[in-house]
C-alpha cells in the first residue's frame, strides 16, 4: 500500500496564531473482519495514519453498522496510542472532510462517543438525507480532519489525505456495502 500525506497541527499556547505543523503518513486498506460466530466476512475501511516524530497512531476503522438497535448508518472507531499522559486523547470530534488540504472542511452528520482515553466511536447519521451527503463527502472529498482534546487540555487537528489508494478503497467498500 502506498502512503499518502498526513499532519498533525496542534494548538501552540504560547503563540494561538500559529499551531505547530508535524508531517505524517496514512495507509489506507480494505479489509475483511470477522463478524461474529456464523455470519459472513464484513468489509471494513482502515486507515494507519501515523506521525513518527511525535510517537502517535490513530487507527480509524469504519464499518456499515448492521446492529438495528443502533441508530447509524456506518460506524467509525478511531483507536489511538500516543506518547506519554499529556497527549493522551479525551476528545475526538466528527470527522470532517474537504476537497483540497487548504480550504475549510464539512462536518459529517454523525455523534462521536468516547468508550475509554484514546478510543472513540463515531455513529454516522441514518436518516436519509444525512446517509446520502455523508456518503458523498467520503467518496469525492479528498482530505479527512479529525479535531481531537488532548488530557493536557490541547487542542490538535489531524489531517489526513485518502489520495488514490484511499480513494480506491472507499469506493470498493461503499460498492460491497450496496
């Protein structure tokens, strides 16, 4: 698999105005899970996005949500590991996406719920009209940022290119998905 551009911009408070910039890489994968004792392969969309400077990893793993009792279209696990207690994750928000890495990003239609420190999941909308504009935010936006709140009160932004090999994979999971 071929990686595509990642940054992490976290929040500078000696100097608000410019967050500082740290360069990282993201892999994208199309997977098959188990989906429990008897059922079929599930296909899921993951994503390794990593920033080696800083010794951090999000592990994002999105699935379409075949659980009737949940009120969501896909669900979206965001796994972290990061070094040391200051930049353990507390918060993660939606994920947003935008078409080029410079320009301002939409939200996704979705509530994201903390299960522990540096785990989230994230339940994409089910109704109708927020299924079809999520869906087409993740299949034609090319950069995904991930707002997170470190345990040191920090506020950071990942951002994370899909670039082909994560446009390739999201259009063969929505197509399996159908």
């Amino acid at each position: 698999a071929v990686a595509q551009r990642a940054v992490i911009y976290e929040e500078d408070v000696t100097n608000p105005q410019r967050p500082k910039a740290t360069p990282g890489r993201v892999v994208w994968r199309l997977e098959a899970e188990n989906a429990g004792q008897g059922q079929p392969l599930e296909t899921v969309i993951r994503a390794l996005v990593e920033y080696p400077e800083i010794g951090m990893t999000l592990t994002m793993t999105m699935r379409r949500n075949t659980d009737p009792a949940l009120p969501a279209s896909h669900t979206i696990d965001l796994s972290f590991v990061s070094p040391g207690e200051g930049r353990t994750v507390r918060e993660a928000g939606v994920l947003l996406l935008k078409s080029d890495e410079s320009v301002r990003a939409t939200p996704t239609a979705g509530l994201p719920v903390p299960v522990r420190d540096n785990l989230f999941l994230i339940g994409l909308s089910n109704l109708p009209g927020d299924v079809e504009r999520n869906t087409d935010l993740l299949r034609t936006r090319n950069w995904i940022d991930l707002p997170i709140r470190f345990a040191s009160g920090q506020r950071a932004i990942l951002t994370f290119e899909k670039g082909v090999s994560g446009e390739q994979v999201i259009a063969e999971a929505f197509a399996r998905w159908k």
